[in-house]
C-alpha cells in the first residue's frame, strides 16, 4: 500500500480498528523483516486487505465504490478489454462527455491508468474499491450472445434478403456479392465475430439445420451453443463470409478454403475459414488465430520443476531436435512459439516451414506451406537450409522425407523444434522409427520428446476445496503413482512436508453456481518431459516398444501427463474431473 506507517498507526489506533498490542506486534515485525507496516497488519491477519484499502481512500482522498449488486453499462465495461479488467483488477463502471470513472484494488497502477487513458482518449479518474466488488464486476464481461446481441441479430435477420439454397440456382456473382454487401447482414457477420473475440474464442461454428442456423463457440477447447438464427439467413451469411475470404460466391458443390483478418480493440485476429457443403447448405467453420502474441513464459503455459529444467537444458543446446506431440487443439504450436520467443536473440537466424502461420513474431523468418503448388514441408525445409538458419521450427513432421530432413539438418549443426502427432511422450519415439528413421540417427539428435494436453482452469472465487476419499485415491493409484505426484509437490515447496494425502485439498466447481456463471476460464497446458537418456537411447537401438521407453522414463523421474494433472489440481489450478476428461479424449 501507499500510506507512511506513522500515518497508517496514527490511523488505526484512532479508529480502534486494531488493538494497540495487535498493533505494537505487527510494528515489531515490520522492522524485524524490513517491510512496511501496511503488509505486516495484512499477512498477520490484523486486518483485511479490504479493510487496508478503505483505511487508504480515507488517508490519500481517493473516493471509495462498492459495486457489488451493480449492474455496469456493457458498453461502457467494455471500454476495458477484459484481459486487462482482469489482470490490473480496473473497472469502467461510470462515463460522461470528458472523463471516464475507473474503479480499482490498486490505485497506483500507472501503466493501467495510461493504458486506458490512451484507449478512450478520456480523462480517467481512479476509485478504489474491494475484492467483491471486483469480482462481481468482472462476472458481467461473461455475457451470453443471446443476452448481449441477440435482439440486434434477430431484427437485422429478419430484413435480409433471401439467397437460393440450390446449388444449380441462376444468381451470378456479381448479383451474390452485391447481397452479401447489404447492412443487415454485414452488421450480423461483424456482431458474430466481435462476440466470438471477447468470448475468447478459438473457433466458430455456422452450422444449418432444419430448422435454423446454429452458431457455436469453442471457449477453452469446449464448444457452447450461442444462439440460432432462422434458417432463411444462413445462405446469405455464408455468402458474407465467402466475400471476406475472397472465396468463390456461386461454388455451392465444393468444401473451399480461405482466411480474412479483422482488427479489435489493437488486438490483431486472423480467421482461417472452411466452407463445407451438407445436406441443409454450407456449414463454415472459422478458426481465430490472434496475431502479435508474445510474452508468454514456460512457466506461464504450465511447465515446472524438473520437467522445465529438462526442456531449458535442450534449449540451451545448438544442435539436436525438441519434440511436441499431442492431437490438434492441445498447445503444441503455443509452446513451440514461447520457447522461440526465448530463443529470439540478436546473435542467431531462426526461421520457420509452418501450414498455417499462427503468430507472426519479429525477427522470426516465417514461412507458408503450400501444398496446392508443390511447395511441402520437404520442400520448404530443403530451402531453409540454404538460409544459413540456426534454428528451424517445422509446424508438423508428417512423413518420412521431413522426418529425415530435420533429422539431417540436427546432425549438420541446427537446433530443430518440431510438431508430431503422437499420443505420448514415449510414443513420438517409435512412430518416428516406424517412418522408417534410422534408430542410430533418432537417439543421437532427439533431446526431449514433450508431450502435453490442454485442461481447463478453475475461477478462484467459484471452486470448492475437499479432499479425496480412500476410494477416489485407489482409483487414481491405479492410472498414477501418487507417490511421486506428492513427492513433487513437496520437492517444490507447493504443500508442507508434513501433508498427507488425508489433509492434501482439492478443488472442484461450486454447486452453487448460477446460470451462465462458468467455473472455468482459460487454459493451461499438463506436460510429460522425455529426457533421451543413456538408458533410453539403449532400448531404441534395442527396437524397445513405447511402453517399454515410458517405464524407463518413469524410473528416471517423469511425470506422465496424467501425473501433472494431479499436480495441478493439488495446487488449485484445475480439478480432477477436469483432468481425467481432457485425458481420456
């Protein structure tokens, strides 16, 4: 906090808010550990931190609002992205002509005041407020699409003009572009993007059925119902959408494929489209690629402990390859791009043979597979190599001439990071053997195989701590060495020495959650590390299985993806039904 300790003691003996030896001990400790007495009356639970920031709005005259129960004008909350609502803790809940109220926990975050300040082109004028008060007002971003835009879409729906769903119709193109101009179904298309960016969604999906157009989101990896929209409307918004993707308007009988970018709030995002023909029309799916991303941490994206010191001892090697498996949809690409972003350093030449380029990174040479014209991930790869690179990322190896071309491009001198899609750690080992990769060639290039999953995370304020039952720990015994999951729990320092698996908590979602409360919020990445150890290598050359290479690497220490998860849970980050889902896909 912000107040001299003089003044803040001054303060609450006045105010009888702490007793004078409550007060005289958190004193003692102040001086003892050398901070201030603010934090010492907080961590010693004298005071609540609530209690801290009224105290503070007194003392320095800064206004103090509660808004809890307080419904907040969605385009003026909206004003602040809630990305940044939620990492600075900064509302905008009151707005006029020339200034803009912000209610915040912190007062002095400067750089989220100039943020916003910049943003609205409006003076802004800090309010401190109380944790409840932020809560509930961050739970208003989560708003549905029907609840925020549906009376929009179902008026502008109801105006457009109707397009023939007959594939052999007569409308030129001309004619189908000029309907896919009108207002209606331009402000219909834009709303549904916009939502879908605010939602934080990775894909959408318009889908006609026979009684309407259903339009889908996937959040965090979940897909959610949005709303429906009649079904005459469906033509002429798939239309709008073959407009944006420069696709062709009058080709009704084939899948086509295209991408547009749009730009919202300074946040760049690229929408890769697919176009399908089913029996009700076209269904199209639209995958958003947010553009610019960086800062990201290993840590950040879920590595820790031994694991993350298994993946930055690889990285700090010049030559060899880093694997990443898993299916579609599970991080792969995000956890290649943050270890590049570490790596981006004046003094080495990365560059990159991707199909699709997700981020676009500075300094980072990024270059566009294109099948149609010949030009593969062979191909591509064959080319970087005549770039005179120091690391290369290949955005997937799906055959053997790829394969061998990054095994060769290891052995000649480069650090390669990679994509493969296996289900394991263990795994990616024998399907590269399987594509015909030489077991002496494989073990003398691979450093670490990752293999990682995505699960969901819990909101602090809408789970629920328990522990687990004897037969709950059985059940787990049997797919995890729980053991091993405690030990690093307390290696890491997460729970006390003393824990048990009687007192360790858990979490789980409230079930005294509302309609459209959600308990999950964003992502992060479960990982197993395989280190290619002297051992490991002996049982590829061995022509070992997968299985026999994972119970090695659990003897040298790794935990399974499984394993991490229960990590995860144990520290509050997700649960375990959440987990065993995403495990079990």
């Amino acid at each position: 906090m912000h107040i001299q300790d003089d003044q803040l003691k001054r303060f609450v003996v006045d105010s009888n808010l702490v007793t004078k030896k409550d007060l005289s001990e958190a004193t003692k400790k102040a001086k003892e550990s050398e901070t201030s007495l603010a934090d010492c009356l907080v961590n010693g639970g004298y005071m609540t931190e609530d209690d801290l920031r009224r105290v503070e709005s007194y003392l320095l005259g800064v206004p103090f609002v509660s808004l809890k129960g307080s419904k907040i004008d969605f385009d003026i909350l909206s004003l602040i992205p809630e990305p940044v609502a939620r990492n600075h803790n900064i509302i905008a809940f009151k707005k006029n002509d020339s200034s803009l109220e912000v209610a915040m926990l912190d007062v002095a975050d400067l750089p989220a005041i100039d943020f916003v300040k910049k943003k609205v082109g409006l003076k802004i004028l800090p309010r401190l407020t109380d944790s409840e008060s932020m809560i509930d007002a961050l739970r208003q971003y989560q708003k549905t699409l029907k609840d925020e835009f549906g009376e929009l879409i179902i008026k502008e729906s109801s105006v457009l003009k109707t397009i023939s769903e007959d594939p052999e119709d007569g409308m030129s193109e001309e004619e189908l572009k000029k309907m896919a101009e009108d207002l209606p179904v331009v402000r219909i298309v834009d709303t549904l993007l916009r939502h879908a960016i605010i939602q934080g969604a990775s894909d959408i999906h318009i889908e006609p059925m026979e009684g309407g157009v259903l339009v889908r989101y996937r959040i965090d990896g979940v897909l959610h119902d949005a709303m429906t929209l009649p079904r005459h409307a469906g033509p002429t918004i798939v239309a709008r959408i073959k407009v944006l993707s420069s696709l062709k308007l009058d080709e009704k009988r084939l899948p086509q494929d295209g991408r547009f970018k749009m730009e919202m709030d300074g946040q760049k995002v690229s929408f890769r489209v697919s176009v399908l023909p089913v029996f009700y029309g076209e269904k199209v799916v639209m995958r958003l690629l947010r553009e610019n991303r960086s800062g990201f941490t290993l840590e950040g994206i879920g590595f820790h402990g031994t694991s993350l010191e298994r993946l930055q001892k690889a990285m700090k090697q010049t030559t060899g390859i880093i694997l990443v498996t898993g299916p579609t949809g599970s991080g792969k690409t995000t956890s290649l791009y943050t270890v590049l972003d570490l790596l981006n350093t004046p003094e080495v030449n990365i560059s990159t043979i991707e199909d699709p380029v997700e981020y676009q990174m500075p300094r980072i040479n990024q270059t566009q597979v294109r099948a149609d014209i010949g030009f593969t991930f062979a191909s591509g790869l064959r080319s970087l190599m005549r770039q005179d690179p120091d690391i290369i990322m290949v955005g997937e190896i799906r055959d053997q001439e790829t394969a061998s071309l990054a095994i060769n491009a290891a052995l000649t001198g480069h650090l390669v990071l990679a994509t493969v899609h296996t289900n394991s750690a263990a795994a990616t080992v024998a399907r590269l053997v399987d594509m015909g990769i030489e077991s002496f060639l494989l073990v003398s290039t691979l450093r670490v195989a990752v293999g990682q999953r995505l699960v969901r995370k819990l909101v602090q304020d809408r789970r629920e701590a328990y522990t687990l039952s004897s037969h709950e720990r059985d059940e787990l015994a049997e797919l995890a060495d729980l053991d091993m999951v405690l030990n690093t729990l307390k290696e890491e320092e997460i729970i006390d020495k003393r824990t048990t698996w009687n007192s360790l908590n858990f979490y789980r979602p409230q079930s005294t959650l509302g309609p459209g409360e959600e308990a999950y919020k964003g992502r992060v990445g479960i990982h197993e590390i395989l280190p290619v150890s002297d051992t490991i290598k002996d049982i590829v050359m061995r022509g070992g299985t997968a299985d026999d290479i994972d119970k090695q690497a659990r003897k040298e220490g790794m935990l399974t993806m499984l394993e991490d998860g229960i990590y995860k849970a144990a520290c509050g980050i997700t649960s375990i039904e959440e987990v065993l889902r995403v495990i079990n896909e």
